[in-house]
C-alpha cells in the first residue's frame, strides 16, 4: 500500500467503494447547519478552517544592562505590578526571569536578566553567560543604562555584544527621574545604539513612549526559531536534559561525514545548524550550536533550557529525545517529551547509555517507562548508546516511521468507512435517552495528522479517546501525535 496504512480489510483496488459512501455522507451533511468555515474545510484538502491552530510563540524581549541600573524596576513598569522585585543582591541571578506583559494589546515575553559586569567572575560570570543566551533568544533587547551615571566600560562591552547578535536594540536611559537628567541622557547618543529613550523606571516618565518603541521593533510572532524554508533535508531537533548524550551523540553522528552547507541545493545558511549525513541521506539537526554551547547550571537555567528546546522545535520536523537509561526517568525527561508533543512534533524516543544498562536496571526502565511515558507508547523507541555507537543505525528508519506518520493523510472514504465500521461496532453510550451520530469525517491537515469529526451532538472524551485509539490501531501513525477535533452541528430546521 502505497500510503503506508495497513487496514488488510480494505482491498486497494476498490477504494471507489468508500469514496461512494463518503460522497453520500457528506451530501447527508447539507441537511445541517453549516458555517463558511466548514464549508471551506469540507471543501479544501487544505487547513482551511482549521480554528485551533496554535498561534505563534509570543515575540521574546530581553532586558540587558549592568547591575543596579535598574532593569528590575523597568520590568515591574512594564508588567504594571511589583512581581519582578526580587531583593536578591544586586546583579544575581533573579527567581523567576520571564514574565509575560501586555501593551496596548499586544502581548510579549520579558526576560530580565542578570546584572552583567565585564569580565565578571564567579557568580557574575554565569549571570553574563544567561544574559548573552537571553540576548540569542530574544526577539529584541531592551538596554537600559544608568543616565546619572554615564556609560561605562562595562555598558562598551555589552554594546560590542548587542552588535554581534544583530538583533534589534532599544536603548533605555534611566533613573532620568526629572528634567535635569535630560542632558546627560543625551550623551548616551555617543553609545551609537540610536536615540536614548529616557525613562525613570522608578516615577514611570516615559514608560509608555519606550514601550511603543519596543513594540515597534518586536516582531508579531517570536522568530528566534527562524523561518525555515520547505523541502531541502529533514529536520530533526536532538533534545533532552543536560547530560543525557545529546553532543555525544552529535558527535557521533557527525564522524567524519560532516557535509558542508554550501554542497548541499536548496539550504539557507544558518550557522546554529548542521547538516548530518546518515544512511546516505543528508538531515538538517537544527540547534545544534545549541547543544554543543554548555551552559552552567544557574537558577532559572531550566527556563533557559525549555525555551532552548522550543526555539529547536519550532524549527524541527522529528525530535529525537534522548533519556539516560542508566539513571531514573525525571520530570524534566517527561517534560521535554510532552514539549514535542504540544508542539505537534514527530517523536522518537532515544534510550542513551545503554552500555551502562545491566539485566536490573533495565527492568526498573520498562516499569518507569509505563509508568511515565506510556502516552507516548506511540514513539518509535531505539536502544543506543552514543559512547559505543550501539544501534545508532536504529536511528534513521525511526525517524523515517516517526516522519511517515506525521506527513500521512487517510482518504477521506477511508476515514469514514473505518468510522461507519467502528460506531456499529461500538456505538456512542446513550446518555438521557440521546446518543449523538457521527455524520462525517475529515483529516483537516497533516504534520501533524489532525482529523475534524462532524457529529451531531457532544462526544464524550472516553468515546474521542477510543477513536483516537483505533485510528492508531488501523492507519498507524507511529512516532506522530495526532488530533482529533469534533463539531457539533444542528439539523436545519425544516420550513
Ligand atoms: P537592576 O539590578 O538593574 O535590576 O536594578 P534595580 O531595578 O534593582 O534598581 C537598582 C536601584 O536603582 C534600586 O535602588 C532602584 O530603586 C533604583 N532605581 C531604579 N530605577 C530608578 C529611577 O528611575 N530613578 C531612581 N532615582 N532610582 C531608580
Ligand atoms: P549533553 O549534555 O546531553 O550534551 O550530554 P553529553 O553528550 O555531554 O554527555 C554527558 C556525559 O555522558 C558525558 O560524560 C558523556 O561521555 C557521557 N555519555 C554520553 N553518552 C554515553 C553513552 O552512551 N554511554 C556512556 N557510558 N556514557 C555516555
């Protein structure tokens, strides 16, 4: 079967049968009320439609500068409540780093980071490493300095950061608490990053102004994952907590057959990607400046880390993640899983270390495994060990499965003869005397195969999981999530 289903009871030459059927079901369907929207959905093989698809990440502001020159209070304006206040010691890393905020009504992320002196040691190193990151993950950054106090060595270095990273920067002159401070905010035009906005974080002069400004320069969506162009080599996200084997097994993977971009039609240059050569095909890992990056474990590194791991999946087709299977699954592990899963990614799952496994631990494994992940029982698993290179050719047919699947499309006849089957098999549970009918079916859209039932009343999550359970069961759809969307819709009244 060319579509890569495995129903055996539908013979592949007399798929006109089902079409038949489909055809009489969706005619059956005018006789309800329909909106446009279902109509065009109906219509289209497209997402026309679609009403639940996710809207883009929130766009990311970072807020940057030295300690004490008052980006906390800058953020808490922003946010319109005191919750950024932390009365840490100055320029240490804060609790809690994001915040969302509103203006005008429109909605972004503020990260706040770190005080960030140059060539800071100990603790204040890390704090810069978090502030760089923050900058690379952001959208656009919000510099703020001390108008009082001048620019220093330290605020020289920080622009030579910004410049790096290209993105777009909007310079905060603060603590300008009244007119006499305007002069000296003036000078900062001497930093060459544009107008200083002049601000006092404190009394609130000139809040709103800078907040137009940076609304002006972030974009609609976060585009730190970066558009990435159709076609050319699959994408693959490498993913997981820190230590799992991630670089390992880059390494690994990259040997000797590192391919150079520029060999290869149709790619784009993006210098926190690699192309990989596997199993004679070339595979774009996104992220992988990424992975190969180490960052030290600070407070609010987990946040760092799962933006890091979303900025990847935004880019990816297939995530690979891997688990150490020599330790106890954590939540982070579950997390970064449910990460891929919410984002409608193809999954496969990666048990790293294997050459640690003995006969016991491997028993806790599976126990842990149905315990913590058996709703990803669907992911194509590979047992592998990126030290010795164990099973790593395992590798490539699970994403190809994983990928499959999520590109899959049912025929619509298909789809409701598996349906008409299933409901007289097992029909909807009566409830108050009512039961609702399924009418017709639809895959509204793959990557990830989501599939819109019009029913003519309520069904129940038991009954939606059921489905979703015998749709894997039939068409398989291993190592994708898939959806499953239902509408209910009335009968037309009869005039
Ligand atoms: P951060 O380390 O950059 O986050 O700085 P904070 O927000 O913690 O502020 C450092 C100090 O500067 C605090 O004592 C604030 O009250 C003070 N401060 C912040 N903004 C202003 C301002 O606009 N005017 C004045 N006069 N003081 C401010
Ligand atoms: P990352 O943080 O996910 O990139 O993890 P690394 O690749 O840096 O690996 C963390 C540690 O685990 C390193 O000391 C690796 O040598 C080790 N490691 C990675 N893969 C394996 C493996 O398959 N077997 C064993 N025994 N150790 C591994």
């Amino acid at each position: 079967m060319t579509d890569g289903t495995h129903d055996p009871s539908t013979p592949t030459d007399a798929p006109d049968e089902t079409e038949v059927v489909a055809a009489g079901l969706r005619a059956g369907l005018d006789d309800y009320e329909l909106s446009p929207e279902d109509q065009a959905l109906l219509l289209g093989d497209g997402e026309a439609g679609w009403d639940d698809a996710p809207a883009g990440p929130l766009p990311v502001l970072a807020v940057v500068g030295r300690p004490n020159v008052g980006k906390s209070t800058l953020v808490n304006r922003v946010l319109g409540r005191r919750e950024a206040v932390v009365e840490d010691v100055p320029g240490v890393t804060r609790d809690r780093v994001a915040y969302e905020a509103e203006w005008t009504g429109r909605r972004f992320t503020v990260v706040d980071t770190g005080g960030w002196e140059q060539d800071a040691k100990g603790i204040h190193r890390r704090v810069a490493e978090q502030a760089e990151l923050a900058i690379e993950l952001s959208d656009a950054v919000l510099f703020v300095v001390d108008a009082m106090v001048g620019t220093t060595d330290t605020d020289e270095a920080i622009v030579k950061v910004l410049r790096r990273s290209g993105k777009p920067v909007v310079l905060a002159a603060n603590k300008v608490d009244d007119l006499r401070g305007e002069a000296e905010a003036a000078a900062l035009w001497s930093l060459g990053l544009g107008e200083p906005y002049v601000v006092s974080g404190l009394h609130g002069r000139g809040s709103g102004d800078l907040l137009d400004v940076v609304l002006s320069v972030l974009p609609e969506t976060s585009q730190v994952g970066g558009a990435v162009e159709e076609g050319g080599p699959r994408r693959v996200a490498l993913l997981g907590r820190p230590n799992v084997g991630k670089s390992s097994l880059l390494n690994k993977a990259v040997g000797s057959e590192r391919v150079v971009v520029d060999d290869v039609p149709g790619t784009t240059r993006d210098p926190v990607d690699e192309l990989v050569e596997l199993a004679g095909r070339t595979w774009r890992f996104v992220d992988t400046a990424g992975i190969r990056r180490r960052v030290h474990q600070t407070r609010g590194a987990d946040f760092y880390a799962s933006l890091r791991t979303q900025t990847a999946l935004e880019k990816a087709e297939v995530a690979v993640v891997l688990i150490d299977a020599s330790v106890p699954i954590t939540e982070q592990d579950v997390r970064v899983v449910q990460q891929v899963v919410d984002a409608g990614r193809a999954l496969v799952l990666a048990y790293n270390k294997w050459d640690l496994i003995d006969d016991e631990r491997r028993q806790l494994l599976e126990r842990e495994i149905e315990l913590d992940l058996a709703h990803v029982r669907w992911a194509p698993r590979v047992n592998l060990s990126a030290r010795t290179g164990r099973h790593l050719d395992r590798l490539v047919p699970a994403l190809d499965v994983a990928l499959d699947s999520w590109d899959r499309r049912v025929p619509t006849g298909r789809l409701n003869a598996f349906l008409g089957e299933l409901v007289a098999a097992t029909p909807h549970p009566v409830r108050s005397g009512k039961q609702p009918r399924i009418l017709f079916a639809t895959q509204a859209a793959t990557r990830p195969p989501r599939f819109v039932i019009f029913a003519s009343g309520f069904l129940e999550a038991g009954y939606r999981r059921f489905i979703e359970r015998r749709l894997r069961e039939t068409f398989g759809f291993e190592g994708s999530p898939i959806s499953l969307g239902v509408r209910v819709r009335e009968k037309r009244s009869k005039r």
